[in-house]
C-alpha cells in the first residue's frame, strides 16, 4: 500500500531512488514520483501510472544528478491516480517542503480547511498534500530544525502514516516518521536510506533499523538520529537482513508468481522442518505453552483474503485434532463486531505481510482483552510479529508477486503444526500418532512438488477455458476452504468472475447461474463426503457445466460426468488442501497469462494493505 524510499549519501540518488520503488512496485502502480535536491533546487518529477512511466519521464527531463532525494509508488486512496495526486507533495507557495507518504491522514479535510484560510492553494485531492503544507506553516519563520516542525505536525495528525519529508533547509537531510505503517531506515558507508521494506535498501546494505510508531528519524549521510514523541534520543537496535537478493529477483521466471509456485516444496518445508525433531512436534520460544494450550477455550483465527481462507483450513485442522472451539474471522469484521474474547482465549493472527492494518488493529484487540495472541506472520519483524505476544515465523522468503501463494502454503504448514500442538497438549496425540503427523507433515513437500509436476496438464485446461466469463468452485469442508482460496486466486489476477461455493450449498440459489458450458472446478479429497461431491456434479453437469475435478488419489466416485480429472498423490486427507491448491494456483496464473494480464500486479491491487 505505497512504497516510499530515500536516499542521502555521495553518489547520484537518482538511479538508486528508481531501483528501490522498482523493488516497491508491488506494494502500489498507480503513480510514482521523486523529488531531489539539485543545483536549482528541489526538483520533483512525477507520473500517473507505472514506475516505468517515471522512468521515461525522467530522460525526457535531460541529465541531472542529485546526492539525496525521496521517491514513491502510490496505491490511490484520496483521489484517482493522476499527475496531480501523485506524491512528492511540495508544502509551502515557494515549494519548500516535498512529502512522500502511505497511510490516509483522517483529520486532513479539516487541517485543509485551516491551511485554505492562511492563503494556502492545494493542488491535489490527496490527504497528503495537507501535510506538506502544515509542515511548511509550522516551520516557516521559526528557528528550528525540520525534524522538530515534523514532531509538532505529527501531533495535530488523526490517522495513520509513514512519512519522508525533505526541506529546502538542507538539502543532505531526510526526516522520516511513522505510525501504524512500515517504514526502515538502511545504514550504509557515508549514505542512509529511508524505505517501506527491505527489497528497496538491500542492493546497497543488509543493516537497518526499524521505526517503531510515533518515532521520528532525521536520516543524513553520515548519521542517523532517532528521537520518540518528547523529542528524547533513542537508541535503536540494527536487524541484519537474512536473505539475499536473488530471493527477491524472478530468477529466470517470466512472472514473481510462477517462481513463488514453484518454491513452495521449499516454504513449507523451511515452516515446518525446523519444528519437528526425531517424530515429535517442538517449538516452545513463542509463547505456545502446553498449559496455555490445555487452558484455551476458544481459538480465534484472524486474518483477510487467502491468509483468512489458511485460517479456515486451520479451524477445521484444529478442531479435529485438538477438540476445542475455534472460530475463524475476518480481521475487518472481527474489530468491530465487538467480539467475545475471554482472557484464556487464544488469538491467532495470520498474515504473510505482518503489516495488514485491519489484523493489527484486532491483534491490539485482543490483547486489550486480556487473551494471548500469536502471530503466524512471514515477514521478520514486521509490526504484527513484533507486537503479539508470541510469533511463529512462516519461512516463505520474500514473496513480490502480489497474489500470494507460497506464504499462503507456508501459513497452512504453521497451522498443521498448531494443531498438532494443540492436540499433544490436550493429550489426545498419541505418540504413534503424532510420528505418523510428522511423517504426513514432512512427505508434503515431495507431493506438493508432484503435484507441480502437473503444471502442463494445468496450462493446457488454463489454454481450453480462459476465454469463459465465469468460473465455480466447489468443494465440501476441507476442499470448500481450498476452493475459496482457488476461487479468489483466478478473479484478482485474471479478472474472470468466480466463485467458490460449498457444494451442498450451490442449489439454494447459485444454481441458476449454471447454464451450458459454465466451468466448475469441483474438489473430492475427503473419503467421507465423495458421495455427496459427486451428487453435486451431477446436479451441475446435468444443467451443461463442463466439470474439471481435483480428486483424492482414491476417489472412487463415478467420474464419467467429468470433463478432466487431476489426482492428488497419497497423502493424509487432513492435509489435502495444501495439495489441490497446487493446481488451481496454476490455473489462474495460465488463465492471468492467456489474456495477457498483469499477473505480478493485478489491477487495483498492492501487496501489503497497510490501510482499513
Ligand atoms: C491474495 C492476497 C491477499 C492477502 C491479504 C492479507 O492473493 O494476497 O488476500 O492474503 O491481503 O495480507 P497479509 O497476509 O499480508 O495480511
């Protein structure tokens, strides 16, 4: 949800400006934009669009190089992607002042109102705008230093914010601050850096520090200085970052996606791996205690989009194999829907960017509440995983492509191994039993990569359908879950209309959206319901659906009604859905590719949606 990167150092800011909101595309394309110190001043170039569009931009604007400069990507919140709406904002009649900013400031149509009377002219509809010209009349004609004017503006800021400011005062200083939305600051040799993550800074140095909220930083080549909201000196802790590069970069893949497909043998082996020793479920540093675990009434799972849809697999994972209540909510609701939350409750909040402002905000929830919270977050130390009580770690890498896929297997992975937890913890896990767990856990991988090897399969259904207006998705509990998320993969990257529905349902209404030729994806991977699934093929293909099943390697149903049957390998049905997700993943890329989308980035969309 916008990308903000600076730069100060010796070197031309310019090209390791555009090489970081490259990195931070993801994150928003709407529009981009830079603003730099120059000879002549405070120079800001900016596009509607791609970062690319910048780029073109900027060569038309002849040579120019800079040694410090802000840069952004922008997902629209307050007005429409245009020239005009795109940041940097410059504050101030003379344009003193430039802001790049992510996060929606709430109060701004009121500071606009005040500002408007002191004779200031906006040019935009942002809520960013207003920033820029608070800071510029808060600083004008004072004898003090811009990071102090950022304070006092900070204060009179309702709403949320990661925020880079440059001054015409200095033209070597950033000043960054934050409140609910990421922002690092890079430590280099003689140069520093601000950012939204850590794919923008990690081209030039692997240190950084982490802006905890209401924290403002004044960035210059040489230092970096943190104060907290009295203004007093704080030392912070430098991360390292324990990835590289190439973890970030397609790696001989035409698309992000079709490489983070292709590695999730490997995320879900790295999630669970390091948790199982000789036959035995063992992660104890995260708070996950057995007597929390015996005590716990009730577990909340809270998550939006595919993390909610790892959570519902999760409830009826944990349930079954732990034999307590647990519910499954989606963060935007759960916030308001004025829970119940007892203190020995478990809450369990899922998301791969561990930024997610609506499940950070029903994580505070739950801790106002008194219940224990843990994190199953993929990013390190990321503002969920830092402020829950407990975090387990999901071990997908970096995942740039914004639909995603392998942290949605690895957040399955951390989920089976919770409830395998769970269930030790309640004594109902045998000791057979629980190698037999281990063993399904750890075989995964190899059936997830058998599962890929059906990728030609896939491309080839995906090459026969993509031309349909309409896609269903059907399944029964387990396989109702997986086709949510299978559901949600195709529409919000091929923007063919789908939807997943649980088979026994379908006939309530939605049948009369059947008619000849409707594609239908149906799931069997669970013994007990294949009777049932097949009667709902049946009731679809007898009104002229054309039938694709993802089936149990020993589904016995009759599949003659069927157009494609793809099989699962032999693996513990509790487990299914991280195997015929596989396919479907496949799917929706191929159907993305046909119609020649773009399937790293899908319309409207940004990867961490750090606003509500
Ligand atoms: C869909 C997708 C989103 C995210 C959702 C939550 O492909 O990626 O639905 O799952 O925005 O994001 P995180 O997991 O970062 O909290």
């Amino acid at each position: 949800m916008c990308g903000i990167v600076g730069f100060t150092g010796q070197e031309n800011a310019l090209p390791i400006l555009m090489r970081g909101l490259y990195s931070l595309e993801y994150r928003g394309y709407d529009s981009a934009g830079i603003a730099a110190f120059t000879e002549d001043g405070l120079k800001v170039i900016k596009t509607k669009g791609r970062i690319s569009n910048l780029e073109e931009k900027l060569r038309g604007e002849g040579s120019f190089s800079s040694t410090c400069g802000i840069g952004h990507t922008r997902w629209a919140t307050h007005g429409g992607p245009s020239d005009r709406n795109s940041h940097p904002h410059l504050g101030g009649r003379d344009g003193k002042v430039a802001v790049v900013h992510n996060g929606i400031i709430e109060n701004y149509l009121f500071l606009r109102g005040q500002l408007e009377k002191h004779g200031y002219v906006f040019q935009s509809e942002t809520d960013t705008e207003t920033v820029a010209h608070l800071i510029d009349y808060l600083h004008t004609g004072r004898q003090e230093d811009l990071a102090q004017t950022v304070l006092k503006a900070l204060s009179l800021l309702r709403g949320s914010y990661a925020l880079g400011v440059v001054s015409m005062d200095d033209s070597s200083e950033i000043v960054a601050a934050r409140r609910d939305n990421p922002l690092i600051i890079g430590l280099g040799e003689g140069e520093n850096m601000i950012a939204s993550d850590i794919t923008a800074i990690i081209s030039r140095t692997r240190r950084y520090i982490i802006l905890d909220d209401n924290e403002v930083a004044v960035v210059r080549p040489d230092r970096v200085t943190v104060y907290n909201q009295l203004g007093d000196v704080v030392d912070k802790p430098v991360q390292e970052v324990n990835w590289d590069l190439s973890a970030a970069e397609k790696g001989g893949y035409a698309h992000f996606m079709l490489k983070e497909i292709m590695e999730q043998p490997r995320a879900f082996s790295d999630t669970v791996r390091p948790r199982i020793q000789d036959g035995e479920i063992v992660f104890e540093d995260n708070g996950l205690t057995d007597e929390r675990l015996r005590e716990a009434g009730h577990i909340h799972l809270i998550a939006c989009g595919s993390a909610y849809h790892a959570g519902m697999v999760g409830k009826a994972v944990i349930e079954e194999l732990g034999r307590v209540r647990c519910s499954v909510s989606v963060a935007s609701e759960f916030r308001y829907s004025n829970p119940i939350i007892r203190e020995k409750d478990l809450c369990i909040v899922i998301s791969q960017s561990g930024e997610t402002a609506d499940s950070l905000a029903a994580l505070r929830q739950a801790q106002r509440a008194g219940a224990f919270t843990l994190a199953v977050v993929n990013v390190v130390s990321s503002t969920i995983a830092r402020e829950a009580d407990g975090v387990l770690y999901t071990w997908a890498g970096p995942e740039i492509a914004v639909a995603t896929t392998k942290a949605y297997s690895a957040q399955l992975a951390a989920l089976y191994l919770i409830a395998a937890k769970v269930a030790k913890a309640r004594g109902l896990l045998d000791r057979q039993t629980e190698r037999e767990l281990c063993g399904a856990l750890l075989q995964l991988p190899d059936s997830i990569r058998e599962m890929l090897e059906q990728i030609k399969t896939v491309q080839y259904l995906a090459s026969k359908y993509a031309n349909r207006s309409s896609v269903f998705y059907l399944g029964r509990g387990l396989d109702y879950a997986a086709a949510m998320e299978a559901s949600l993969k195709l529409k919000e990257i091929s923007y063919v209309h789908s939807e997943a529905y649980a088979a026994g349902e379908l006939k309530h209404g939605t049948i009369s959206l059947i008619e000849e030729g409707t594609l239908v994806v149906a799931l069997a991977t669970q013994r007990h319901l294949y009777e049932k699934t097949v009667s709902n093929i049946r009731e679809v293909t007898a009104r002229g659906a054309e039938v694709v099943l993802i089936a149990a390697e020993d589904f016995d149903g009759d599949v003659s009604a069927c157009k494609n049957v793809i099989r699962l390998p032999a693996c513990m049905e509790r487990f299914a859905a991280s195997l015929s997700i596989i396919p479907m993943q496949l799917f929706a890329y191929y159907v993305a590719v046909e119609r020649s989308c773009d399937v790293d980035k899908p319309r409207n969309l940004a990867k961490s949606v750090t606003v509500e």
